[in-house]
C-alpha cells in the first residue's frame, strides 16, 4: 500500500516510466490530497490525454494555464493554451479552440513575450490554411514556425513545422520532395526525443499523408513504427486506435483480411475501454470494406451506417457493396453525389476507380472515359506507384468496354505489374480477370483461363466470394465451391473446433483475442447453417472443409 504521501512521487515516477494509467491515478488522488502545482498539472493532463481521458485533459490543463499566469509564467501558460485550442479544434470544436489561440495570442502582445511558444500559436493557423487547400499561405506560416523553433532549439515545433511544409509540398503535386520533408520530420519523431503527445499526432499525420497520396511503403514503414511505440506504452490508448486503422487498411490491400478486421476491432474496443471515449468511425469503415469483399453483405452493410451514424463518409464502399446487391441505380446516385461533392485531388483519386467501374456497369461510358482521364493526370501528377496502377486498370477495363481489347491488354499488363510489386494480392487478381476478358475477345482462350485461373486461386484463398462466383460465371463453372462460404481464417478455427479445442486454446493458439473466436464460431455456424461444435465438424469431415 502507497503511503498517501507518496502519491505525488509515485505519479511522477510513473509519468517518467511512461506509465500513464498509473501516473494518472496517482496524481489524481494526490491532487485530491492537496491542489497539485503547475508543473504536476500539465504531467497529469497529459496522462489524462494519453490515456483517453479527454475531458479531464482540458479541464486539468486549463487549471495548469491559470496557475502558471497566477505564478507570473505567461510563457508556459502560453503552451498550455496551445495544446487546449489544438486539442478542440482537432475535435472539431471551432469556436473553442478558436477562442484558446486567439486570447493566447492577445496574452503574447500584451505581455511582449519573444519566446518559442510564438511558433506553437502558429501551427493551427498553418493547419487551417492546409484544410483548405490554402498552400501558399500554409507554407509561408509553417516557414515562420520552423525559423522559430529553430532560433530557440525546439525539436518538438521544428519536427512539426517540418512535417506541415511536408503536406504543403505534396499538395501541391510535388510528392518526393514533400517526402522528403517527412522524413526530415520523422528522424526527431523516432529518436524518442520528443514530448509524446507531439510524437503520436505527428505520426498519424505523417501516416495519413502517405496514405492519402498512396506512399503505401512509407505508410507501413511509419505504421509500423508507430506500433512499436505504441506496444513500449501498454497504459496509453490515444493514438493506439489510430495506428490500429492504418494497420487494417494495408492489411487489407496486402490481402491479410482476417487479421485486418482483427485489428479495426482492436481499434474499437481500445476506445471503448473507457465509456467517455468515442468509437473510430474509421474502424466501423475498414471492417466493413472487409465484409464486403468477402460477400458478407449484412455485415458490410452494419458496419458501413455505424461508420456514418458517428460522422464518417461510408463511400465509395457503400456504392460498391449496393452494385454488388445488383443495385446499379443506387450505386450511381451515391457516387456521383459523392465525387460531385468532392474537390480535393487525393479524395477524388480515392473515389475516382470505384465511379469507373459503376458508370461502366449502368452503360455510361463517356462518364467512365471522362473518370478515367481525370485519374491518369492526377496520377502522373503524384507519381505513385499505387495510384499509377488505378489509373491503368480503369483505362483498361474502359478500353475494354469500348471494345478495344488490344488497348485494354497493354494497359491492364502495367497494372499487373504494379499491383505485383506493391504485394496487393486482391487488385492483382482483379486486373487478371480484365485481361482475362481481353484475351478472350482476342481468341485466345488458353491465355484467358490461365489468368482466370490465377485470379480464381487468389479470391479462393481471401474467401473473396463474390469475385469467385464472377470467375466461375465466366468459366462455366459451379458457384458453389467447397470452401461453404468460410474464410481462410474461419476454416482453421474449424479445423481446431473439430479436434476438441476450446475458444480459449484456439484463441492462445492463433494470438487472438476470445471475442475474435467467438465471433469466427458463430460465423461458422451460420454459414454451414449448424447448431453446434459437434454439427459442425461433421458438416466440416463429410465436406472435406478439414
């Protein structure tokens, strides 16, 4: 038993350790004990952050701002505002977040302040610029930002600013240079060198950068170190949930879908350990992009309106998963309201394939054509290897559409290509049906089989069910193939169900949580359409699942 007056000690040591559950526990009861002072404020303030504790963050922090102005230290009163405005305007409270920095600012003229905390007051000013699509006026002030940190050493501000003038760059178009600038960024982010809520908002940022300009090996070289910051801070939910969505979203591309929905789930239940945390709207989102291209369609559906009903667009996946249902009006309305209203060039490139292949299935190919150019100009723009490949298989299948096989060959060929170096197993497989499709238009029906058969082992081994029943169509095989619908995954928890092992072992075995068994199980049971374990593996031996 701590002594109580030893909390204090404690919670900086455990602050120290980066233990911030801990940390905050202790300091909380040792302010109960006696009001903690300024600088033990900001410690706890920023244990409540780290640990999903938002409203006590703001609350504890503004105490920490009027106690350093009641101690005549305007400039650390000066970064706590800072972090208030910045804080409330990322949770897109405008008005207070606006009010922080504006009376925070007013507070640095009227005491006369040059200190480094000028730079920090101009970062959101930098951000907002960003936001909206204000270059020139972003670069310049990230510019100003990084001169200051720089005149007064500030690792934090400069990896910052740096990391601004990065995103700057590259929505202007020039992306290796704007890399270039992130990595710059990312050199003092992974030293360990600075204040750990910096660190965590830079990495997202960093990460949603490469993401949205489709850098997809910069963005798994970042989320994975992120992760490995994460996993040395077992106490700290904020960001955790963030770099477990990045984590899905290339599993997902790299084919690993089992694990990415794991991981969208994980991102959930990491928000939800506390009831005043929001859930990921983006992690509704990737579980159901999953759904959706395993055929699960009421899944995909649930987890697509749980991504809206809490703030996030669920397109273009809720377009594509409405023409999968045979919906090709409802697919048609969505995503021509959605790149209507879309103006920013990385947005519309996300959106740009999924309007391609929807206009082709409702016969508009003039609007497919018109798709089509916009994302090869945006492409050779951004010179990315993935967005490249988009824009050679949207060509390829328009050229197929318009009955130049020829044409579609050569440019589906590159896209191939493409996806084989990125490791994108599913848009591989894809791309090999196209061409399949053009072989066959050009008479030659070996070489179409052998890509449809290269196409076909792919989705069997994703459980991409409704790809494999197109394939089938278009081989005049049986739909109905003996995989019953179940997974990869969902088939290897089968096989250990019908050897007698329990949730537990499958879920120690396969380093999964219980939930995730659970849930496999009774996906199982649905798709074989048993009642139990031992149903179950009957079905699974008389099938030969197993």
């Amino acid at each position: 038993m701590i002594k109580p007056s030893d909390e204090l000690g404690q919670g900086r040591r455990s602050y120290d350790a980066r233990a911030w559950r801990d940390a905050f526990e202790y300091l909380s009861r040792a302010d109960e004990e006696e009001p903690l002072r300024a600088e033990d404020l900001e410690r706890f303030a920023v244990a409540a952050y780290l640990t999903g504790e938002d409203d006590r963050f703001l609350e504890i922090l503004g105490r920490a701002y009027k106690a350093y102005l009641d101690a005549d230290q305007p400039a650390r009163a000066l970064r706590c505002a800072f972090w208030i405005g910045l804080t409330l305007l990322l949770r897109g409270e405008t008005g207070r977040g606006t009010g922080w920095i504006s009376g925070a600012q007013r507070l640095m003229q009227r005491e006369g302040l040059d200190c480094v905390e000028q730079g920090y007051l101009l970062l959101p000013s930098a951000e907002q610029s960003l936001g909206g699509d204000d270059f020139d006026t972003a670069s310049k002030t990230a510019a100003e930002a990084l001169e200051i940190g720089e005149r007064f050493g500030d690792i934090d501000l400069i990896a910052c600013a740096r990391h601004v003038q990065g995103r700057v760059l590259m929505g202007q178009g020039q992306v290796e240079q704007g890399l270039a600038c992130l990595d710059e960024a990312m050199v003092a982010v992974t030293s360990g060198d600075l204040f750990p809520m910096m660190t965590g908002l830079v990495y997202c940022s960093v990460i949603d950068a490469c993401q949205q300009f489709y850098a997809l090996a910069r963005a798994w070289e970042w989320t994975t170190a992120l992760a490995s910051w994460c996993a040395e801070q077992p106490q700290m939910v904020a960001f955790t949930s963030s770099c477990l969505i990045h984590r899905s979203e290339i599993m997902t591309l790299h084919g690993a879908w089992s694990d990415a929905i794991e991981e969208a789930q994980r991102a959930c239940e990491s928000r939800t350990a506390r009831p005043d945390t929001q859930q990921p709207a983006a992690a509704f989102y990737r579980q159901a992009e999953v759904h959706r291209l395993r055929g699960e369609f009421a899944l995909a559906e649930e987890g697509y309106r749980s991504a809206s009903r809490r703030g996030f667009e669920p397109q273009p996946g809720l377009a594509l998963l409405r023409l999968a249902q045979g919906d090709t009006v409802a697919a048609a309305a969505a995503i021509r309201r959605i790149v209507d209203a879309t103006s920013n060039r990385p947005q519309r490139a996300k959106l740009l394939p999924a309007y391609v292949e929807i206009m082709l299935a409702a016969k508009d190919i003039e609007a497919a054509r018109g798709a089509c150019r916009e994302l090869a100009g945006i492409a050779e723009g951004f010179k990315a290897e993935a967005m490249e490949a988009m824009a050679a298989h949207a060509r390829g299948t328009v050229d197929l559409a318009e009955d130049d096989a020829t044409a579609a060959l050569g440019s589906l060929r590159q896209a191939l290509e493409a996806w084989q170096r990125l490791e994108a197993p599913y848009e591989l497989a894809r791309a090999r049906v196209a061409a399949g499709l053009a072989c066959r238009v050009l008479g030659d029906d070996e070489g179409a089989n052998l890509e449809f058969d290269a196409a076909r082992d792919v989705f069997e081994r994703l459980g991409a069910a409704p790809d494999l029943r197109r394939v089938a169509a278009l081989t005049g095989e049986a739909a109905d193939r003996p995989s019953h619908g179940l997974t990869p995954r969902e088939r290897q928890v089968l096989s250990l169900v019908a050897i007698g092992k329990t949730n537990k072992a499958i879920a120690a075995e396969l380093g999964v949580s219980g939930r995730t068994v659970e849930r496999h199980v009774s996906n199982i049971f649905n798709k074989l359409d048993v009642p139990s374990r031992a149903a179950a593996t009957a079905f699974a031996y008389e099938h030969d699942l197993i």
